[in-house]
C-alpha cells in the first residue's frame, strides 16, 4: 500500500489552507523547510514575529528552489502568483520526488 501524502493533492492543500484559517501553512511550512535544508524552527519563528514578512521572503525562495529543481528558471511575473506561492511550490516538489503520481487518468 502506497503511503498516502495530503501534499499530493493540490486541492486538498488548498483547502486546509482556508479551512485552518493558516494555520496549516506552519506545518507545510516545517515540512518545506526540511526539504530545502533550512530549519523550520527558526523559519516558523521569524515568520511570526516579523508579522509574515519572512514568510514572504520564504515564499519567494522556495518558489525559485522549487523552479530549479525541474530545470527550470523562475520568471520575473511569478511575483504575481505569490499568494498562491506554497501551491505552485508543492507542485513543484510533487513533480520531483514524486513523478508517477501527477497524471493517473
């Protein structure tokens, strides 16, 4: 049996977005980290004690590491699909590590 990963499904993730009113997005956040290198503890601290602006900057470094991670360059316009960064972000890695699961028609 096939290890079920929520991440997978895009719109699951978006929902728990919403429905957590964010609050998920600390754990992705934590699980992103590790995938990238980074310490969660310390990226989930400065995220809320800067009121989110690291989080955007976290966004935007995520969003060019997960483009480079496919062979592909980040574009200057994905600046506009920031609020929607961790959603392309996770896309991005689930093409990666986990290319059999994206196309199952």
């Amino acid at each position: 049996m096939e290890e079920y990963i929520p991440e997978n499904n895009l719109v699951v993730l978006f929902l728990l977005f919403i429905l957590t009113a964010g609050l998920y997005y600390f754990w992705w956040l934590a699980r992103i980290s590790r995938i990238f290198g980074d310490d969660p503890v310390i990226n989930i601290l400065l995220s809320v004690f800067t009121l989110g602006i690291w989080s955007i900057y976290l966004n935007l470094k995520y969003l060019q590491k997960s483009e480079l991670l496919n062979g592909r360059d980040m574009k200057w316009f994905m600046i506009f699909f920031l609020p929607i960064s961790p959603i392309i972000i996770q896309h991005n890695v689930n093409e990666k590590y986990y290319p059999g699961r994206q196309e199952k028609a």
